[in-house]
C-alpha cells in the first residue's frame, strides 16, 4: 500500500511513501534472517518471493524516470 498500489478499484491509489515502505522491506528482512532454518519450504519461499518482489518495487519506484533499468533509459544501437 505504502507503494501506490491500488487494493480496492473503487478508490483512488494511496499516495507513496518510500520511506515507509523501505522500513517495512527493512522489517522483513530481519525476519527473514531471524527465521533462517525455522522455516518450512513453502514459508521460506513465500517469504522470498515476498521481499524479491517489494525490493524490485522499491528500486522500480526510486528510481528517476529514464534512469537505468527502465525501457527509456536504453540506449538503441
């Protein structure tokens, strides 16, 4: 949600705060390391995929527009 991802069509985008969402990125991270070998497979997947997919969020919303790892950025030969 921290984000601007839209959970209910019916309502507008909640506004992004990156700050919020590296902190909770940041949470799950510690998580992730005190759970390391507690986990079943299918918990320890899910908490992968989870935090692969909110840190290339992150990057994808920090980064500026054009910048590197965006289709703009490229350069055609």
């Amino acid at each position: 949600m921290v984000m601007g991802e839209q959970l209910d069509p019916q309502q507008g985008s909640p506004p992004v705060n990156l700050s919020q969402a590296k902190e909770i990125i940041d949470i799950l991270s510690m998580l992730e390391g005190k759970t390391r070998g507690n986990l079943n497979p299918e918990e320890q997947a899910m908490l992968d995929d989870m935090l692969y997919a909110l840190r290339m969020k992150y990057v994808d919303l920090a980064s500026p527009p054009g910048g590197p790892g965006t289709r703009q950025g490229t350069k055609s030969s």
